[in-house]
C-alpha cells in the first residue's frame, strides 16, 4: 500500500473492520478479510490490490 495517502475510506468501508489506518497508512488484517473488494473500489489512490494466495487444486 505505497500509495495510501491515509484518508480512511477504506476503513470507513470495510464491512468487518479488517482495515485500520495508523500513522497515515492502511493496514489490512488479512484473517479478518473476506475479500468483498469494497476498499478496493473505494480507495482513490489505488493502493489496495488482492493478493490470493495459490492453491493446489489437483492439477499437476
């Protein structure tokens, strides 16, 4: 998140407050994420991406 300017509408927007903004930076606890994407729609600076972790799903 290099380009959150710490305006907290993401924070403000997130539905189970996964994010909080300290010393004008978002931070995210993920395991509390459930990935509904409203922080990113909502951020204007577009500092927040998903990052999904890889999963082994049988294929080899």
């Amino acid at each position: 998140m290099t380009r959150c300017i710490g305006c907290e509408n993401c924070a403000a927007i997130c539905p189970t407050g996964a994010i909080q903004v300290e010393d004008g930076k978002a931070s995210v606890k993920e395991q509390d994420c459930v990935e509904c994407c409203a922080c990113i729609y909502d951020c204007p600076m577009d500092a927040i991406t998903l990052r999904r972790e890889d999963s082994d799903n049988g294929k080899d």
